[in-house]
C-alpha cells in the first residue's frame, strides 16, 4: 500500500506541531487538547491500517501443548495453562 509513508509522516507532523505548540508557541488549554486528540486519532488510524495489512509482528509463536492441549509459548519449556513440560 502506497500510504505508508505519507501517513508517518503526517502523523510526525501533527506530533511535532503538538510538541512545539507546548513547548515554544504558548497555546492555549483547547488547542493543546485538540492537537492531542488529533495526535491518538492519527495513531489509531495508522495502528488500524497496519492491522488491515497484517503489517503487525506477531512476537510469539505459539504450540499446543500435548497435555492439555491448549496453546502456550513455544519459547518455554512449560504450558502457562497446566505447568506440564512441552516437550
């Protein structure tokens, strides 16, 4: 998708414009709090496009567990379920 980029890069935009409008510029109580919600909309949206592309890492692979068969981390050696030993 084309709109990777561009959507960091407006999103970096809109952060900078909120540090600086706290920082430097002085603005007021409303206008700090609109860049704000300005700033966690723009994230949320590029979470949810990352997620539309299953762009999202998965950090852990996962098994089932031959005891109780449920899945559970495949770096232990013991399900988080039942404690028996993965092997």
């Amino acid at each position: 998708m084309r709109l990777k980029w561009p959507v960091y890069v407006f999103t970096a935009g809109i952060f900078f414009l909120f540090a600086m409008g706290v920082q430097f510029i002085s603005l007021g109580k409303t206008a700090i709090v609109g860049l704000f919600l300005i700033l966690t909309t723009l994230y949320a949206w590029v979470a949810w496009i990352m997620v539309k592309q299953n762009a999202v890492l998965e950090l852990h692979a996962y098994r089932t567990c031959s005891s109780c068969g449920k899945l559970t981390p495949a770096q232990g050696d013991y399900c988080m379920v039942c404690g028996q030993p993965v092997g």
